[in-house]
C-alpha cells in the first residue's frame, strides 16, 4: 500500500513541479511524504499545522489539479498532520484533516469548527457568530487593581492580550493563593482579546471540564471530533491546571493540544495554585512546557492596594464610605481579595438593610461576625492591653509620640510581640501604634532583640510575658 502511495505521490509531483517555482516547491512540497492510498483517497503527511494551513491557503488549487490528473476526477486528498513528533517513548501523534477544512482568509469561524466535528452545539449560531468563549464580561483590566503585588503578572497579561501568540509570554502562567485574582487577570486577557480588532475565538475552560469533555469524547467515541474542536482555538486559557495531576490520559492530550497550539503561535494561558516546579502529579514534559513562556504570581495585596480595592469596589456601587472605615478594612483583612471583597459585601447589605451609614463601629461589628474568635485569638490590641499593664502605663500612651524610655520601651515591646504573634503586616502593625511607618516597628524589633542579648533581666522578663500569648495562640 506504501509503494502504491509513494507511485502516485510522485507522479503527483511531477505535475506540481510544472505549476509552481523552484524554490516553492522545494519548500512547500518535498518535505510531503505519502502515507497511504485507500481507494480514490490519497494521504499525505505534513509535518505541522502551519504547513497542512499554508498549503491550503496558498496550493489548494495545484494540489487538486495534481491528484484529478494522476487519479482521476474521483480522486481526493486527506493531509495527516504530525502533531507531535515523539521520542524513543511516545508514537508521534497526528490528526487528519480532508482536503479543504483549513481556514483562509474570510472563512467563518463557525464553518470551520463545523467541517472540524466540534463537540460544542454550533446550532444557534448564525453567519457572524463566533463559539460561546466562557468569559464573564465583568472581569476587564480596568476592574483589576495593579499593585506591588501584581504588576509584573498585570503588565504581562496585558502585552499578551495585544499581541496574543506572538510575545515570549507564551504560555503565560499566573499562580497564586485563593482569592488573589487569578481567574479575574486570565479572564480580563480574554475578554480584552476578543473585543479587539482581530478574529480571534478565545477559549476559557477550567481543568475540571477538560477532563469531564476528553472522558465525554472517550465514552462516546468522538475523541477527534473533541481533539479537533481545540485545536482550532486561537487563546486556550485553562483554569487550575493542578487538577489535572493524576490523569494520565487528560495529560497525554493536553500535551498534544498543547504542542499544536503553540506550534501554531497560538496563546496559552494556566492557573495554578502553585509554581510549576511545585506542581505534582504532572509528567516531566509537561511542566517543562509550562515553563517556556513566563511564569507570573500573584501575592497577597498590599496595605495601598488593598485601599484602591475598597475604593474601586465602593466607587462601582455608588457608595462613599469614610477614610478611616477604608483605612480599617485595609489593615484588617490582609489576606486576600475575596476575603476582603466578602467584608466589603457585608458592610454594604448591613448598612443598607438597618438604614444606617457606614461608619467604623459598623465596621468592627462586622469584622467581629466574620473573623471566627476574634476575642480569643492573640491581637494587636490584646497585646497593647498587656503591656500596658505589665509596664504600668497607659495603651493610648502606646499610641501617643511621647518620647519618654519607659513608654518607649513598652511600645517597642508591643510591637515586637505583634510581630511574632499576630499575622498583621509590619506597615498594619504601624498602624495600630499611632499611625507610625514600618520602618519605626523593625527599628523596635531590632532593639528588643539586640537588649535580650546584652540584658538577662530584660530577657527575662520578655520570656514571661511570652508565655501568656503563646498559651492564648493555641
């Protein structure tokens, strides 16, 4: 079957020669080998999908002429393309295509993925339609605050939405904890994407209906209808990629796509809830690819971004709250946006449905209803109360600028204990002492631990008051 094949290819080939130049045909058509004959159907393999693309938008007419003239006005062409070249483990992987299923120039997008098989229903769509991209129109760059803690991940995503597949942000990874914004950074790329000036069918899937489509497509036998149906997606982005872990036939396929994709220029974008060196459960190339672009994270919001927040999300209800409710609420919840959009939230329904302002009693009323066990949990007031106590002196002295050693000294040792017990930013911890910056609580830590190595009474006495927060820390 073989010979037959290579006996028309070349035959085929002498006709081609005739119709394009010598530098085309070297190119475009020597790196073509046979693959079979099955009756009037003649496949060729190309080795990727920009070649199978190139030679359908530019030899479509030679190709056909070359195989009615060889095998007559029956004869068709079908294109294997490799995919993936493997190793001395892996079978090289390629997708079929007939002759005629490429997309050049004007085609619609939803013809294309209809001649491909897709798996997604492509009955309500009309002529000027694109596929359903998953994206939520409220996730946009103006909406996402930049701060210290996101810029590089910010600016990254942003080059990649002007430029998308073209940049060396491809892939582009943003990790990082829960609630940090990951999904709202990956989703603003799509959305800024698809409203902009090129045809560009952008795709938002999580993981975890990946996996559930490819066990679909296996249980159904449509496997190439799902593989094709990505394959022709101009921005993958993939949500928590971690999921993936474990599943060795979705990592096998994810690969493939993955390979095309950005042989292709096409953009690929991940979450994860972790760097890829801390990813496991995934297969070695795998995780090497994910580290062929950029790899960006997203860390917990600072005291200034965490302001811009509240601000940005009050602005948007149309609510004015007081500087020092803002300023609470910064220093408060410093964990991560979610947490801090959820106080927010429940301000807002408190304040509306009692009809009474916002104002910061309201505020640490609410802080006391949601942060579970705030009066028993080690804080930076219970730690102010303590010392004052222990050294004799008065908590709003803590707070005043008096420059007195006894006070300072009681301060300098209420900030130190803030530090160790509490999960409370040095700038937060500044802040519950008087307004002061966080360079005034290192300064304080550092004296208290340089006077615990030079004065034993001192260390002393340090080590007693300990034993109260570490008792009330459990």
């Amino acid at each position: 079957m073989n010979s037959e094949a290579t006996a028309i290819w070349t035959e085929c080939l002498r006709v081609i020669e005739k119709h394009v130049n010598e530098q085309s045909f070297s190119t475009w058509f020597k790196p073509i080998s046979p693959a079979r004959i099955e009756g009037s159907v003649l496949t060729i393999q190309v080795p990727s999908q920009f070649f199978y693309e190139w030679l359908e938008d530019n030899y479509v007419d030679v190709l056909k002429l070359a195989i009615k003239t060889v095998i007559g006005a029956n004869g068709r062409l079908e294109y294997a393309v490799v995919v993936d070249k493997g190793n001395s483990q892996n079978q090289p992987y390629m997708v079929s295509y007939p002759q005629g299923v490429s997309s050049p120039a004007g085609k619609k997008k939803k013809e294309v993925l209809a001649a491909a098989n897709s798996p997604f229903d492509l009955s309500s769509l009309d002529e000027e339609t694109t596929l359903q991209s998953n994206l939520s129109s409220n996730y946009t760059f103006s909406s996402f605050i930049e701060g210290d803690c996101n810029r590089l991940a910010r600016s990254a995503g942003f080059a990649v939405a002007n430029k998308p597949g073209i940049t060396s942000f491809n892939p582009l990874m943003v990790y990082g904890g829960v609630g940090l914004g990951k999904t709202h950074l990956v989703q603003a790329i799509g959305n800024e994407i698809k409203n902009g000036p090129e045809d560009k069918f952008v795709l938002y899937v999580s993981s975890e209906k990946f996996v559930n489509q490819f066990m679909d497509g296996i249980k159904d036998g449509n496997i190439k209808s799902f593989t094709n149906f990505y394959m022709q997606v101009d921005v993958l982005i993939i949500d928590d990629i971690q999921f993936l872990a474990g599943k060795g036939r979705t990592q096998e396929m994810f690969f493939h796509i993955f390979n095309h994709l950005h042989q292709n220029k096409k953009q690929i974008i991940m979450t994860s809830d972790c760097a890829p060196k801390d990813l496991m459960g995934l297969e070695e190339r795998l995780l090497s690819r994910f580290k062929w672009g950029l790899t960006a994270d997203l860390q917990m919001p600072d005291f200034e971004t965490r302001i811009a927040i509240i601000r940005k999300k009050m602005q948007s209800e149309g609510i004015t709250i007081p500087n020092n409710v803002i300023e609470y609420l910064a220093y408060t919840v410093d964990t991560n946006v979610r947490e801090l959009e959820g106080v927010m939230i429940s301000l807002i329904a408190h304040a509306s449905l009692n009809r009474v302002e916002i104002s910061l009693d309201l505020a640490k009323t609410i802080m006391k209803n949601i942060v579970k066990d705030i009066e028993t949990e080690v804080s930076i007031e219970y730690i102010q109360k303590s010392c004052s106590e222990y050294y004799g002196i008065k908590v709003e002295e803590l707070k005043a600028k008096t420059r007195k050693k006894e006070i300072v000294i009681a301060r300098q040792v209420a900030m130190y204990f803030s530090k160790e017990f509490t999960n409370h930013s040095l700038k937060s911890i500044g802040y519950h002492f008087g307004g002061r910056d966080h360079s005034t609580v290192i300064h304080a830590v550092q004296s208290v631990n340089d006077l615990m190595e030079t004065d034993t009474n001192f260390r002393n006495a340090i080590q007693e008051q300990k034993k109260q927060f570490k008792i009330r820390s459990y």
